[in-house]
C-alpha cells in the first residue's frame, strides 16, 4: 500500500527512525517523494516527458538537503515540467557543459582559436610567442579553473627569472586578453583571473634613486653628439662600401654617390623632428606624406582600436627636407613604405637596434639612451619652448591630455612662481 504525506521535518525524521518499506509521496506535490534505502531516505520527483515517458529526477539524500530545501527544488524541477522542459536533460547539458570548459586547457584554445583570432592582427604572432614562451606551466590547466595562487606563482618565477615588473605586467596583460576572448566566445563563463592584479614589488635604492628620471630630454651638447654620431654613422658605411669595391665587389653601389647609405639617418632624423614612435614610421607610407602641403596623414597604430581614424601631423622644414631627399634618392614613389624592408615589407620591429647601438656608441652617448628618448625629447623641447599642452597632446598623438600633463607637465614654464616673487616683493622682509 503505497504512503501518503506531507513531507516535512517531523514527518522525515519519523521515517528516518523506522523506514517503511514503501515510497512515502507528498500529498500536495504530485510526484513529490522520499524513497527509503540503505542509507536512509532520499527525495526525487516523478514526472513525464514531452513523449510521455514517466522519468525520475533525485533531489538528493534528507539530511543532506532539509525538508524544506527539497520541497523548492521539487516545484522548481515540476515548474520545468509544466514549461515542457526535461530536469534531467538539463542537467545533463550542464554536465557537458562543465565538461567541455573543463576540457577547454589553456594550450587547446591557445593552439585553436586564439591563435586563428590574433593571425588575424599585425602584432598578433609576437602576442602568441609571448604567451607560449610564459605560460607553459599553465599549458595543461582548465582556463576556468585558474585563481589567484597560480598567477602568484607565475610572477615569483617571472621575478626569479630576474624580469623588470614592466615587462610581467605587459606579459600578465597577454594572458589576460586571451581569458577575456575566451569568456567573450562563451568557451568559458568569466576570467576567472580578471580581478587579480599584480603585487608591485618595493622599489629598490637604485630605482628611487632615478625614479621620474626615465623620460628625458637631450640637452644641447647630446643633440650636438647626436647629428655627429649620424653623420659618423654615414661616413663608416661609405668607408666599408668602397673597401668592398676595392676588394673584388665593384658592383655594388658607390654610396658616395647618394646622401643617405641607408634608411637609418632618414628614419633617426624623422623621429627626432617628429616625435614619432617607431612603430608609426615602420608603418608609414608615402601615401601617408604630403611634401606639399607639409603634413603627415595617418592612422596611429598604438591607439587604433580605440581611434581607428586618420590624423594629420605637420611637419616642418627640416623634417620635409630629409623626406623629400630620401623620396628623390628612391625615384619619387607614389606609394609603398617610406621606410621599407630588405623585401620592399614592412621592417622589423628590431631593424633599427645595431644602427642605433652604432650612433650611440660613435656619439659618445649614455648606453642607456633608446631611441624613445627622440620621442621624449621631442615633447620636451615644445613644452619648454612654451607650447601649451594640448598642442603638444595632439601633436604626440596621446590618448588624452592627462597623459601629457602625467609626463609633461613639470616642464612647462612655472607662472605660479611668477605671481609669488611678485607677492613677496611688495611686502619685503626686514630684519
């Protein structure tokens, strides 16, 4: 004979006691049971499908789910049924689920998709290199499954490795991107690491030292060493091509005969009267300048996603001088890079490192000195000479004004101490 109650707490514990040797189904939700076992009782629910096949769904053990826990999840699962939805079908599409994020390691979607998305961008295989050569210890690990511990580990391997927290962060923000376009495509659910930051580790002694001391300018005995290096740099080149030509290789081109031996004088000397970064004018076309209207009209690549628009730059005297040289020493292209490779491609990011590394050397230059200090120099030199930020914003091509006033701002000419001395002079101190 089959038991009929209302389940609850008091009913439950009763039958804990003594179980009965039949299904004991709730008088108020049609299905609603707590079949006895072994182990105690366990609560599930009958139901009949969309073809009319009578199925089960288990709640689970009493005791381990209350009487009143059970209950809900019992209308919950019955509300499904009313909607024609199958519980146990959903269950099963949520283990799959489960299993295919889980299945979906960090090399599976590094080797698949993501690497299909970045081939897709300019820089997209020095992204993949970067997260190949970094993240092999996370290689066999569920992205979803990714916390805390494990970025905390990374970066005290990254740190004993002995890498500049620059450069972990720039590589923290690979991994992170690749996260995010996995919960974008929904192959995972979230980041499950986009709330963890990186611990900035303490300044050492040596970098308060010379904190706020990295953007600089060119004073104008370095500027001086610097078109000396230049030119240095030139005359070596011609004195290797004519020994060549002397040596059994006459027909190689007479670089006496021509003003620039290479495309490095050009390129130095743009970025200096520019300010351009590099990757702009490794990405310049002749397309892109206008020698008569004095202009260069261009998309900038470090903030194309979120500016995809040209923007135009002038250029003054000295800048359109070296341009139209090199312009007239290649035979007047109409288009093409200005600054091309050794295959007519684009040049490689680290084309400009050897020559750069040569004119220093032969300018007497800091060793420390990039090529971005042109950049920085550039800025310097606008602001000092007292252009107005927002001139020198657009002109560098910021994302916005607070990073020029960030960088920038101290060196603008100070008005404050102006009105100060003034303030003290008309009311002078006397002993």
């Amino acid at each position: 004979m089959t038991i009929k109650e209302k389940l609850t707490t008091s009913s439950l514990n009763k039958y804990v006691k003594e179980l009965p040797q039949q299904d004991i189904y709730d008088t108020e939700l049609k299905g609603y049971h707590a079949r006895p076992g072994k182990k105690g009782l366990t609560l599930r629910v009958f139901y009949r499908n969309s073809i009319n096949k009578q199925k089960v769904y288990t709640i689970g053990a009493y005791g381990v789910c209350t009487s009143a826990e059970g209950r809900a999840e019992a209308k919950r699962i019955l509300a499904l049924v009313a909607q024609n939805i199958d519980p146990n079908a959903e269950i099963e599409i949520e283990k799959q689920n489960k299993l295919d994020e889980e299945s979906q390691t960090l090399k599976s979607y590094l080797d698949g998709p993501y690497t299909r998305h970045q081939k897709r961008k300019k820089s997209g295989g020095q992204t993949l290199n970067t997260i190949k050569k970094h993240f092999v210890s996370w290689y066999s690990q569920p992205m979803s499954k990714l916390k805390r511990s494990d970025v905390e580990v990374w970066q005290t391997d990254m740190e004993a490795n002995n890498k500049a927290f620059a450069t972990i962060q720039r590589t923290y923000g690979a991994i992170q991107t690749l996260l995010n376009h996995a919960a974008e495509k929904e192959v995972i659910k979230l980041n499950p690491i986009k709330a963890v930051r990186l611990e900035k580790p303490a300044m050492t002694e040596a970098e308060l030292n010379t904190s706020g001391t990295s953007r600089r300018y060119l004073d104008n005995e370095e500027i001086t060493a610097l078109f000396k290096g230049i030119d240095l740099y030139q005359e070596n080149k011609r004195q290797q091509r004519d020994n060549s030509r002397s040596h059994g290789k006459p027909h190689l081109l007479d670089l006496n005969s021509v003003k620039f031996v290479d495309h490095v004088k050009p390129f130095v000397m743009t970025m200096f009267y520019t300010g351009f970064r590099q990757g702009d004018l490794y990405g310049l076309r002749w397309e892109h300048v206008d020698l008569k209207l004095n202009t260069i009209t261009k998309t900038i690549e470090k903030t194309a996603h979120h500016n995809p628009e040209a923007r135009s730059f002038p250029i003054g005297k000295s800048p359109k001088k070296v341009l139209n040289d090199w312009w007239k020493q290649n035979s007047s292209p109409k288009s093409g890079y200005v600054f091309p490779g050794k295959t007519g491609k684009r040049m490689s990011s680290t084309a400009l490192q050897k020559p750069w590394a040569k004119i220093r050397e032969l300018a007497k230059l800091s060793g420390g000195l990039d090529m971005y200090t042109l950049r920085h120099n550039f800025a310097s030199q606008l602001i000092m000479g007292g252009a107005d930020l927002l001139t020198v914003s657009m002109l560098m091509a910021h994302k916005d004004i607070q990073t020029t006033i960030q960088h920038y701002g101290h060196l603008k000419p100070d008005h404050a101490r102006k009105y100060i001395d003034q303030y003290c002079d008309s009311f002078l101190y006397h002993e």
